[in-house]
C-alpha cells in the first residue's frame, strides 16, 4: 500500500526525495500519512482537491488483506 | 534528465561524441552548441574545438506506460496493458480477470487513474497528450449507457414539457450525451454547475 502510494505520487511532484508516507494503525482504520515537499503540496492536491481525490479513489480500489478502513490523509 | 558536454572537431563529431557517451541516438536527444568552433589557419594555427551541450529527452510515452505498470502491479491487480498512441493521444486498454477492481463504480477508479496518468506523462514534457484509458471495451459499453440514458431523459423532457438535469458527469461523457441528442435535434441540452458537479440539463 505504501508502494502504491509512492508510485503514484512520485511522478507527480518536483521533490521525489521529499515524499514521506508514514502509516497509523489505529483499532478500526489504517490511516497513511502523505507529507511532501512544500513546493509540491499543490501538485499532490489540485484545482478543487481533484488530484488528492483522484489519489484516494485509486488508493481506495486496492485490494488489502486487511479487513480495516484505509485513509489517506494529505499533509 | 541526463545530459553531456562534450567537444570534437567539428559540431558534428562533438554530437557523435555525445551520443556515444550517452549511449543514444540522435533522435532522443536534444542538442544545444555551446560552440561552433573553428578551422584556424591551415587546420592547426587558432582552431577552437566545437562544444555541444547534448540533452537525452524524456520519452514521456515510456514514461506513462511504466507508470501505469507500476500503479496497477502496485494495487494487486495482473492485468494486460496495451498501449497504442496516435500522434498525441495515447490510448491504453486493460484487460486481466479482476478488471472490476480498476474499473470501480462508474468507472470512478478508471477515471481517476486516466486522470493521474495524463497529469504524470504532460508534467514538464514539450508535447502535449491527451490520455485514455479503457477496459475490457468499458468505454463503448459506458457509451451505449449514456446515449440510451440521454435518449430516454429528451423523451422525458417532451413529455412532462420540463427540463430535467442529469446527473454530474465527467467532460467527455457529458459530450457523448450533447451529441447524439443534438443529431437528433428535438431537444436542446447545455451544462449547468461548475466542476466536478458539472451536469448536463434537457430542454425540450
């Protein structure tokens, strides 16, 4: 999942090196937690949070072996 | 992005020097003469050496197909990727047995992963594509749906002498539905809302 992350957003942005996920699992969701760097917030959210919706839809459609709730949430 | 200095005796033989150094050809690079460099007297008195800067372009083509490789490997999905491209619209057709999973309500996670690709192959590239994405013929079926959808709503519109809205939908299936009532010609249709609740409304 973290994989997944990485390789939709790294080439979106200018700063690869500055992509951070870091994962939270709590008792009924996982949440990740996408950092980037500050330049590139924008390319990882977009017009109207199209992008960051367009990250999510695709993130949401994977398969996990975990019966958990995923999040992502966005810096 | 890879790039290479490199000098010769003339323009030419610093490109060739390039190339070889970047282990390329000519058609993948971009070439910058830094300078032109001169003959000099006889070959030997006042010759300056050519300097070309030598700049290996991004195949943005590549570029798209290896990131949708990875995302779809990367979501557990195996499926088959073809990509055919035409001039500058790049068309890539997905089949595999969990084809659903990418496809998504709606064609929602087909959507936003066309959307993703086409923002990764026109970021900082020169030319400019357009993207599709289809899977297992989603797209032609997606387009029977609408145009039956559109076609029985105009009917709905005539007959209570109302304007009826339609549900928000992307920019080129709302188009699909615009066309073929316009063929038609009983009824006018225009977008109303702004993006992403952008949707089409019947007039009779």
């Amino acid at each position: 999942m973290k994989a997944l992350i990485e390789s939709i957003v790294t080439p979106l942005v200018d700063h690869p090196e500055d992509i951070v996920v870091t994962v939270n699992e709590e008792d009924t969701k996982i949440v990740y937690h996408l950092a980037v760097h500050q330049e590139d917030v924008g390319k990882v959210i977009g017009k109207n949070g199209r992008i960051a919706k367009a990250i999510r839809t695709v993130v949401y459609a994977a398969k996990t072996d975990a019966t958990k709730r995923i999040y992502l949430d966005i810096m | 992005m890879k790039e290479v200095t490199a000098s010769g005796q003339t323009v030419e033989e610093a490109v060739q020097s390039a190339l070889e150094q970047l282990n390329t050809t000519r058609d993948q690079v971009e070439v910058d003469i830094i300078d032109e460099g001169k003959k000099g007297l006889l070959g030997v008195f006042g010759s300056k050496r050519a300097i070309v800067k030598v700049i290996v372009k991004k195949n943005q083509v590549e570029e798209a197909k290896n990131f949708i490789t990875e995302v779809i490997r990367n979501m557990g999905v195996e499926a088959q990727i073809d990509m055919t491209v035409d001039s500058n619209h790049i068309t890539f057709d997905l089949s595999g047995e969990k084809i659903a999973v990418l496809i998504g309500k709606r064609g929602q996670t087909l959507n936003a992963l066309q959307y993703l690709v086409h923002l990764a192959v026109n970021k900082d590239g020169e030319q400019y594509y357009t993207v599709t994405i289809d899977a297992e013929g989603y797209r032609e079926r997606r387009r029977e749906t609408l145009e039956g959808l559109g076609l029985r709503m105009a009917e709905k519109a005539k007959r209570i002498q109302r304007k009826v809205a339609l549900e928000p939908m992307p920019a080129y299936e709302r188009k699909i539905i615009h066309s073929i009532l316009q063929e038609k010609g009983e009824v006018t249709t225009y977008s109303d809302g702004v993006e992403p609740h952008r949707h089409i409304v019947i007039k009779p």
